[in-house]
C-alpha cells in the first residue's frame, strides 16, 4: 500500500504556476509533458483543490479568463 500523495498548500501552488506565466491549459498541458513539473504541484489541480481553494483555471494561471462553457450571461 502507497502513501497518500501530500500536495503543496492550494495558496503557494497557485502562486507557484501563476509564476510560470502560462496562458491556457493547453500551456499547462505541454508544462505537464516537460517533466519540469515539482512532486507535489498536482497535473489536476481542478481535481485535487476542489473544495480547498480551487476556484477555475483563469485564477490557478492567473489569467483570469472563465472557459466559455463556465460563463452566465444576464440578459
């Protein structure tokens, strides 16, 4: 039996990949495939911060971009 993954606070994480300056998760996808990718930075952040910070992809770049299919629109 393997330990449970310990992964990096949701705060210094975000912090961590907002560094990296990446622009969509199509960047966060070739970052994953580098390899260059810390132990303990989850490649499912939206997975494994849900309900402990994780808010959508735009804030984990900070891009602040909403993926069309999250958008409201008010008429």
């Amino acid at each position: 039996m393997s330990a449970k993954k310990v992964w990096r606070p949701f705060e210094e994480a975000r912090e961590f990949v907002r560094s990296l300056k990446l622009r969509n998760q199509t960047e966060w996808k070739e970052y994953l495939e580098s390899g260059e990718r810390p132990n303990d930075i989850p490649s499912s952040p939206d997975s494994n911060y849900k309900n402990n910070g994780w808010i959508n992809w735009g804030d984990w770049l900070g891009t602040g971009s909403i993926a069309t299919k999250n958008r409201v629109y008010l008429s």
